[in-house]
C-alpha cells in the first residue's frame, strides 16, 4: 500500500515539477517556505511569538540544511510522508475492523485525489494526518498495554501534532477519558489518574518550548501560535460570509491590521481583540451564531473542496492524475461519495460497538467540531479523512453480508439513506464558491516575477488587471515589477492606480502604495516627495515598517540625524525583533564618533539576522578599528560559514590574520 501511494504522489510530484509554485510557492505555503529558509539560515527565533504553529516549517529547515532548496526531493520526502500515512490507514484499519475494509480504505487513501494534492504542497497538512494517525494507533495501544513509556509516548504525539495544528487539543480530554473508561476494572483508580497525568505530562513536553519561545520573543502567553483569535473570528463574525470569502489580498491585510489600529500591538493582544469581537457578535446574536456553526457543518459534509491556498481544481489542468483522482460532474468526487457512506457506517456503529471503533468516532466527532468552531477549508479536514475512509470502507462489505443473508429490509434502508445523502452532500455543486478569476494570474505573476521572468509575469499581472479593473491589489503589484524593470514613471502611474481603487486613505492599499511611490520619489532625488510620501504612509498605517525606516534613510541622508534617530526609536519600540534599525541607529551613532554604541548596535543587528547577514562584516569591521581583532575575525568566520563567495569579509578576514 505504502509504495501504491508513494508512486501516486510521486507522479504527480513530476507532472507539477514544472509549474512556477513548485519552487516559488504562494500564500501560506509561501509563508512556511520562507520560515524555514531564515530557520535554516539561523534564525531560530522569531520576531514575535509564532503566528502559525512551527513545527511544520522546522522540520521543512532541517530538510533544507539537509538537502538544499531541492524543491523536487523536498517534496517527494514530503510525498513518502503521506504515503506512510496510507500505510497507517491500513493498521488503524485492521484494529478497528475487518481486514477487507482495512484494506480498502488504505487503497482509497493511497489515490485520495485531495491527500494526493495536499502532499505535493509546502503545508502542513501531511504532517497532522500522519501524527493524528500516529496518535490513535498509540491510544489503542496504550488501552492495552497500560505502560507509562507508551502512554506518555502517546501523550508526546498529541503535543507534536497540537505544534502542527492546535485543534487536536480538544481531542485530549476526549482521549484521556476514553483510555480511563478503557481500563476499569483492571488496576486501582489512582494508577489510571497517574496514567492519565502521564499522558498529559508527555503532551506539555513538545508545547513547552514553543510557549517559552513565544514569552521570550514577545513578552506574553501565547501557548501555540496567535492565529487562534483570528481565525475564531473570521468563521463566528455576524459579517462570517464575508470574511471567510477573503481571498490573499488588501481586504485580508485590512482585517489582520484591525487590531493594530485598536492599540492591540503584540500578538496575544491581536489574537485577543478578534476573539472578543466575535464573543460580542455572538453574544448579541446568539440564534444567529447557532445557524452560522449549522451552516458551517452542512459545508463540512458537502462534497466540495475549499480553497484556503491555491484552488485545487485549477491543478487538474496541469495533472492528469488529479483529473482523474478528483472532480465535480454531478457528484463532487471523492468526498462527495465518502461523506455519505461514512455517516451511514457511523450509524450502523452504534449497533456494532467496540472499544477501538468508539475512539475512532470520537476523533471524527471532536474534530470535525473543531474545524466547524472556526472555518471550512479542505486541508483542515483532511486529518479526519482517513478515518472516515476506515468507516466509509466497512459500507461495501456490510451490504454484501446483508445480501448474502437475505435481509434485505436494512440493506434498502441503509441504500435508502445512502441516496439521500448523495444529495444533500452534492448539492447546488454548480454555486460552488470559486477564487476571483483575477487570483491565480495575481499568483502567477507573483511566482514568475521572483524567478526573473518579468516578461511573462508582465502578461499575467496586465491580465490580472483586465480581470479586475476595481481591485487595488493588481495595480499596486504591476507598479512592482515596473519598478524592478527600471521603469519608475509607468511603476508610478499603477501605483496613483492604486491609491485611486483604494476603499480608503487609511486603508492598507494606501499605505503601501504611498510607500512605493515615496521609493520611486527617492530614486529621482526629490527627497521632499519622498518624505511626503512616506508619511502620508505611516498616516494611512503607523506600524508600516517599510515606510518609517525609509523615512529614516531619507532624513538621514538629508542631514536630520535626530529626527531619524526619532523614527528608529519608534521603529524599535513597535518591531524590537527587527534588525534594520538598529543598524541605522549604529550608523548614527557611528557617524557621531560613537564607536561601542555603534558596536553594540551592530551586534543587536547581527544577533537578530542571519548568519549570512552583511550586519556581520559591518560589526566585524567596527571591531577590526577598535582593536578587537579576535572578535572581528569569530565574526568574519561565522560570515563565511555561511558566505563562503562573500570577497569583502574573506580580504578582510586575510588581512587581520596575516
């Protein structure tokens, strides 16, 4: 089974291999990407506490520092990864039910179009599946054998997982009362509550540092990641359609900057404010909250697959195993047929109990409920896939044993239920929520443009405007790649764009458009606009960091050194995690003969960059003039390591050890 399902993904892995997201992904596979590059580059400490769970990126770092940025054996690990899990699917399988259904759901598992898809992508998706996985087997396991190393093994996979989504904790009560209701009977009370504190013990292990990471980088609790808050309130809102409709675009930077005007700075506080704003709406609607989560699960169970990232369907186009593996004509396959026959088995399971097959419908029960607290999206519910492929697998087998005994009364009935809900889980597929038809050619051109193919990325970025000609967000990345292109007159005219479809002077599509057009001021030398420019920026947002520090530059180079030292201080107070200005307070500090504060400024700089950072040569060659010659050339060292081609620091490092 496992070498059936890694065969699938692989194929599919080289049919894709050549598509500008393979290497240059976008949205969150885009943000998991770029965690791990700065992880594998040194940076394992993060400007604040982590906005999305780490330990998915972590482990993409270490395949990095590895391998390489080899992008096609990164994701065929990533692929063996899943295929493992098909595997898994078979041994939950066998301990659940029948060999016959264990082996069809693996079967089913290892060509499950959107499992295909999903390991083929940088998120974290294949990993949860594989630990949820992991995780049940160690619960049975751990009802059986009673042993403290495996139940607090157990307990570590719960927090390995809870690293990689934070949804499986509402699994852990669930679980640890399911283990104690396991072994009555067979040791003392108190033996299962310590069993039971073990598990728990072993869940913290994991947890425990990314909560020490996030007090120490930001200053407060943030157990797992800060994107909780949000979330809740994107699906709970009483204006939910609407949010959970945001596409990756200036209206989701307008909502994630919500907070921030609202003096919500750090991002607990951020996390906070989004979560008391929807407490407010359901507490002042409270019927309406109630249709809102019977809403969300009626599209738990519709057979449609939810973009949260890229569209899924749009890979059909490019795989012919995706074409074949997942589909929308009539019936939305597979989910389309899983759902239905999955909740039919759950029903026939409350007639065939058993220990296994009860903790099997806890996990689908508790975590489908945690997708429906939040939001819809297909790769959060794909961790609960694979048990319900293990339920939907015994339907086939049960009807034929029903035949065979000529009992056909609960055969019909169960066929009879099986249509109705065909229906209901396939309905209305023709309305399915679909991307902006503007979206994928924004992604593309993102994607071409940082692979240096500006001409055709120049193509999709004018389509992208053609498509939506009311949008700010095309225009605004058109004036980018103009600018890059050494064109700053047309770059400006998309930019004035921009700002003429923004909803709003203080919108973020204004901020970051006045941003650029105070860069573009600033390379023609009229210093004046740029500095109108900018400020009209950080009017429109206070916390663009982009716009304050090239203030600082400007006044910097315009002779101000106090007003800028004012910008960086401000800088440093909302962004303290942020290099940049401390090395420009050290050049000021530099510039005023100031020589052990620009050093120690340099090595803030340095200690919050990468390895491979020019902060590096800057403070070595501070230290070199002051006479610190062991320590510019640790410095220089630790550059090279990870900048060997760097010719500055290696003549450098020659010259103070000759």
């Amino acid at each position: 089974m496992i070498a059936l399902a890694f065969a699938a993904r692989a194929a599919y892995i080289f049919e894709v291999r050549d598509l500008p997201f393979f290497a240059v992904p976008a949205v969150d596979a885009a943000t998991y990407l770029a965690q791990a590059r700065a992880v594998a580059h040194g940076l394992w400490l993060g400007e604040e506490s982590f906005w999305q769970p780490p330990l998915y990126p972590y482990l993409l770092a270490l395949g990095i520092m590895v391998f390489g940025e080899n992008h096609l054996l990164l994701h065929l690990l990533q692929a063996m990864l899943g295929a493992f899990s098909c595997g898994l699917v078979v041994v939950l399988g066998r301990r659940v039910t029948r060999p016959g259904p264990a082996l069809l759901a693996g079967l089913a598992a290892a060509l499950y179009g959107p499992l295909i898809y999903f390991d083929g992508e940088y998120l974290s998706t294949t990993l949860e599946t594989f630990l949820n996985l992991l995780l049940l087997l160690g619960l049975i396991r751990s009802a059986k054998t009673r042993g403290a190393l495996i139940v607090f093994g157990t307990g570590a996979v719960f927090g390995l997982s809870a690293i990689v989504r934070p949804n499986i904790l509402l699994f852990l009560p669930a679980a640890a009362a399911w283990l104690i209701y396991s072994w009555r009977g067979q040791m003392r009370r108190g033996r299962m509550a310590r069993l039971a504190a073990v598990m728990i013990a072993g869940a913290v292990l994991p947890i425990a540092p990314v909560t020490m990471h996030n007090y120490a980088v930001s200053h407060e609790f943030v157990l797992i990641s800060s994107n909780g808050g949000a979330n809740f309130y994107i699906g709970n809102n009483r204006d939910w359609q609407r949010t959970t409709a945001i596409r990756p675009s200036f209206a989701w930077a307008d909502l994630m900057a919500a907070p921030r005007r609202h003096g919500a700075e750090k991002p607990g506080q951020r996390s906070a404010w989004f979560m008391d704003q929807a407490w407010q709406d359901i507490r002042e609607q409270p019927l309406s909250w109630a249709g809102r989560l019977a809403a969300k699960a009626g599209q738990f169970i519709w057979g449609h697959e939810y973009p949260r990232n890229l569209d899924l369907y749009s890979y059909r186009a490019h795989s012919r195993i995706l074409a074949a593996l997942m589909w929308e004509r009539g019936i939305a396959f597979p989910f389309g047929l899983v759902a239905p026959a999955a909740i039919i088995a759950m029903a026939l399971s409350l007639f065939r109990r058993s220990r296994e097959r009860s903790l099997l419908l806890l996990y689908i029960i508790i975590y489908a409920a945690s997708v429906i607290l939040f939001f819809i999206g297909s790769r959060y519910r794909l961790p609960v896939i694979p048990a319900l492929l293990i339920l939907a697998a015994e339907l086939p087998f049960w009807l034929r044993e029903k035949f065979r005994a000529r009992r056909y009364r609960p055969a019909a009935a169960a066929g009879a239920g099986f249509a109705v809900l065909i229906a209901l889980c396939n309905h209305d597929l023709s309305r399915a929520p679909k991307p902006p038809p503007a979206e994928f050619h924004l992604f593309l051109a993102n994607s071409l443009s940082r692979t240096g193919e500006y001409g055709r990325a120049l193509d999709e970025y004018k389509t992208a405007v053609a498509l939506a000609p009311d949008e700010p967000d095309p225009y605004l990345q058109l004036g980018v790649l103009l600018a890059r292109m050494n064109r700053p007159d047309d770059a400006a005219a998309m930019f004035e764009k921009t700002l003429e479809h923004a909803p709003g002077p203080e919108s973020m599509a204004a901020a970051w458009a006045h941003e650029d057009l105070g860069r573009i001021a600033e390379g023609r030398g009229d210093t004046e606009a740029a500095i109108k420019h900018y400020r009209a920026s950080l009017s429109a947002f206070p916390l663009q960091f982009g716009a304050r520090l090239k203030l600082a530059r400007v006044l910097l180079k315009t002779q101000h050194p106090e007003e800028a030292r004012q910008e960086l201080e401000t800088l440093i107070a909302q962004y303290p995690r942020r290099p940049d200005p401390y090395a420009e307070l050290a050049k000021i500090a530099q510039a005023a003969g100031n020589i052990p504060s620009a050093i120690a400024l340099y090595k803030k700089a340095s200690a919050l960059s990468p390895n491979d950072s020019p902060y590096l040569l800057d403070l070595a060659v501070l230290e070199a003039r002051a006479g610190d010659k062991s320590s510019a050339i640790r410095h220089l060292k630790t550059l090279l390591r990870h900048a060997p081609s760097n010719p500055a620091a290696r003549s450098l490092l020659q010259m103070l050890e000759a």
